[in-house]
C-alpha cells in the first residue's frame, strides 16, 4: 500500500501538469484554426444579448434540444451531478468539516451520478444506433468514470477516512511537502483512478465537448 500510497503522490503533480498543458494547446490550436465563413445574415448581437446568446447556445444545447428533449434533460443532470461532485472536493482544503448539508449535498450527487452514468451505458449497450457509434474506448472510460464516481460516493457515505486526514494529504501536496496519504485502499484507488481520468480528459472524447462550448464562444464572438 505504501508503494501505492507513492505513485498517488507523485501523479498529484503530473495529472495536474498534463491537463494545464493540454489544455492550453488544445484551446491554443481552437484559435488558430480558420473559421468558417460568416454570411452575416443574422443581426449584431449587442453587449446585453451577447451572453444570453452563448448560455442558450450552451445550456440548451439546440441541436439535442430538437432531437431528442428527454435525452437533453438527462444528460443535464448527469453533468450537473458529477460536476457537484467535483466542486464539493473543495471542502479538502478547507476547515468546513462534515457538515451535513456537505455530506447529504454529495452523497446525492454521487448516488445520482451512478445511477446516469450507468444509464447511458446500458443506453448505448440496448440502442442499435448508439451501439453503432461507440468504440470499446467509450465502454472504457465511461465505466472508469462509474467507478471514479461510485469509489468516491462509497467514500463520503461510509466515512472510511477523518476529513482532516484528507485535508492534511491535499494541503501538503499544494504546498510541495507531501505527506503519506491516508492508508486506506478505497480512498488511494479513487484518488489513483481519479488522477488517471484528469490525464485522459485533455486527450479523449470528453475533451471535444469542452471544445464544442469553446466553439459556441467563438461563434457569437464572430457576430459582434
């Protein structure tokens, strides 16, 4: 477990790394890639309608809007979920505690991440014509990220580590004195998986869809 405890530490400085720098090229080769030709025939948006052009662009999503309303709700509130889940790890590096508004915040999130990230596994698992576009990559990670998100909700709900014992880990490895994280093998395996996941984000498919809401930002910038 300590050598575990090791690569954990060390890859909480790579993945970091890895993601910073993929994404700055990838948002740098956005840029410098040629842009379609704009025939104007829609009006300048003015400064009050430019931002409530982009979030209707990227928060309705209107192609999926069109085909499919259900699907779009669905795929909202798995995001939503997984991105509570990820903004509540803040709590590591701070002195909240386990608050139960914490605690009952992430542990519905997690439970509801589970539940529709499963969901569109088997989606594309029973549905012929999801089945035709996913490549054994998508069944991948996909399930990795089930496991990331099913790990760390296991983690909240059991209490398995003291939050100051993750607090104690995540500070040191931001202040560049590492210190041996908790020697619980749930909590490394997450925290493994997780760093694993943050290095394939800038090289995967989820990545492309970081660049379409970079695209629709292009795109209503183009119209002013």
């Amino acid at each position: 477990m300590t050598f575990l405890s090791y690569i954990v530490i060390v890859l909480g400085y790579i993945s970091p790394l890895v993601f910073i720098l993929g994404m700055a090229y990838r948002i740098w080769n956005w840029t410098h890639r040629p842009i379609g030709f704009n025939w104007k025939l829609f009006p300048k948006p003015t400064n009050s309608t430019f931002f409530s052009l982009l979030l209707g662009r990227i928060l309705a999503i209107p192609t999926l809007f069109k085909s499919d309303k259900q699907l779009l709700l669905v795929a909202l509130a798995m995001h939503l979920a997984i991105i509570t889940s990820i903004f509540l790890h803040l709590e590591l590096f701070t002195s909240l505690g386990r608050e139960n508004i914490i605690d009952i915040t992430g542990s519905t999130a997690g439970t509801l991440g589970i539940v529709l990230v499963s969901y569109f596994i088997f989606r594309r698992i029973i549905l012929r014509e999801a089945r035709e576009l996913t490549s054994f990559a998508d069944y991948f990670w996909l399930s990795v990220l089930l496991l990331l998100v099913a790990l760390g909700t296991h983690l909240r709900i059991g209490n398995f580590v003291e939050p100051e014992a993750y607090r104690t880990f995540a500070v040191s490895v931001i202040t560049f004195k590492p210190t041996l994280p908790p020697p619980n093998l749930w909590f490394l395996t997450h925290a493994l998986i997780g760093e694993i996941y943050l290095m394939y984000i800038v090289a995967g498919k989820m990545m492309h869809s970081i660049g379409w809401f970079f695209a629709q930002y292009i795109m209503v910038s183009e119209r002013q």
